[in-house]
C-alpha cells in the first residue's frame, strides 16, 4: 500500500519537486496527495499544479487564530485521507493540534547539521559563522524549533571560495537526495512496523 503524503512549504518549492520526481521516477512508494502553502501565490503553488498536486492556500492572518488555521489544515488533510506530512521548507511553528493528529509522522529537514544553527536561517547562520563544513538534518519534529529526533544528517563542506549562493546550491544539491531517500526509510520502517 503507498503511503500518502502532504508536502507543506512556504516558498520556491525545490525540495517538493525533489520529492516528486523520486516518487515518478520509483525511488519513492508514496503518493503526494496534496501541498499545504501558508504564503498563497509562492512559486510552490505552481510547482505543484504543474505536476498535478492539489494545493490547499492559506493566509494564516486571515484566520482568528494558529488553532483555526491549523485545524482548517488538519481537516483537509483527513480529507485527502494523508498519512504522513512532510515539511518542506514550510516557515510555520507546526502547533500541538496538528503534532497530536500526527504523532511521529511529520518530518523535517533542516539545512544545517542539527544541533548547530537551529532556526529560520541556518545557511546564513552558518556561513556567517565561517564554519568549514555544515549540514542537512532531517528529523521528526517535536515542540521545539529543530529539536526534533534525528532520522538522517549529511555534512556538507563551506569552502573558503564560497559565496552564500554557491554554499546554499551545494546543501539544496544535498537536500534534494537525502530528503527523499530518508521519506522511503521512514515509510518502509512504519510499514515493516505494521503502523
């Protein structure tokens, strides 16, 4: 049985075309079911419509409340009946209502080498910083920010000719194979767990 999955991102999309394209190329045994996007018109939006993915837009400031966007989200995702979410760049606190719907099924990836440059803005943090090598972190997302357990990390080197592009291309170039490979790890470990 192919496990479905939501795919929820806020910006360009790269790391759910990576996902898609494993999944159409037979690398990944899942079905994207459906992208989640809280800044409507980012170019994800049109990612996923070009590859046939239907595509819940939400304003968040547009709800009440993080309760009512979230439960507004949860709703869909029951609807398309989603086993597994999958944060893809998504710029949101994930809130307990969702985290409890989906215990142990969201995952994250981190574009630095967790523990280090936890946040927002890990590629710029690292680089600052002058670190020789940083990272891609997938894991499991908990309350905290990055705190998550971890399923898989890769180091990925700063060179010292490297500009904040050229080291944000190397670790997106890394993204784009773990982030997949480890989505198929974690399916095949639930689904041999009988969950």
């Amino acid at each position: 049985m192919s496990r479905r999955l939501a795919v929820f991102a806020s910006g360009t999309g790269t790391n759910f075309s990576a996902i898609v394209d494993h999944v159409r190329a037979g690398s990944l045994h899942a079905d994207v079911v459906l992208l989640v996007c809280d800044r409507p018109g980012a170019p994800v939006v049109e990612r996923a419509r070009g590859a046939g993915v239907p595509v819940l837009e939400l304003a968040p400031r547009r709800f009440a409340s993080k309760a009512d966007y979230e439960q507004t989200v949860l709703d869909r995702l029951r609807l398309y009946r989603v086993d597994v979410v999958v944060l893809a760049g998504y710029m949101r606190i994930v809130t307990p209502l969702l985290m409890a719907a989906y215990p142990n099924r969201i995952l994250n990836i981190h574009p630095a080498y967790l523990p280090e440059f936890p946040g927002k803005q890990g590629i710029l943090d690292a680089f600052h910083a002058g670190v020789a090598q940083t990272g891609v972190t997938v894991h499991l997302i908990d309350e905290g920010v990055d705190s998550g357990p971890i399923l898989r990390q890769v180091r990925v080197p700063r060179y010292p000719e490297d500009t904040l592009d050229t080291l944000e291309a190397r670790i997106h170039g890394v993204e784009h194979e773990l982030y997949p490979a480890v989505i198929e790890s974690f399916l095949n470990a639930i689904e041999s767990e009988g969950q």
